[in-house]
C-alpha cells in the first residue's frame, strides 16, 4: 500500500505541490525541492535493514515495540 501510494503521489507531484505550497504559504520552489530531493520514497535493501535494526533496539528498550 505504502509503494502505490508513493506511486501515485508522484504520478500527481504537480498538483500536490501546487495546492501544498498555496495551502502552507510555501514558495513553490522550495516545496518542490523538499517534495523531489528531501523525501525518499521508495526504501532500498540498506533502508530496510535500518529499519530493522532500529526496531529490535527499541524492542529492547520497550517491550511494546513491534517488531
């Protein structure tokens, strides 16, 4: 779900960046810089190991903590 939703958001990254800048008070340049070099959407296999790694630490710490 999270990768066709990235998908899609990207596929209308115009609009979103039109009505996101309008609605914000954002200069249009600097939402589409955060939107296309700030944000990385799709995770690779490295991403996913952080992930990981990051969530069996804070099992450890709080037992709550779904791994």
């Amino acid at each position: 779900h999270f990768l066709a939703s990235c998908r899609a958001g990207r596929e209308h990254l115009e609009e979103i960046v039109e009505e996101e800048s309008a609605q914000r008070g954002l200069p249009r340049d600097l939402a589409w810089e955060h939107l296309t070099r700030q944000i990385v959407f799709e995770l690779n296999e490295r991403d996913h190991k952080g992930r990981e790694t990051f969530l069996a630490m804070a099992a450890r710490l709080d037992p709550r903590v779904a791994v």
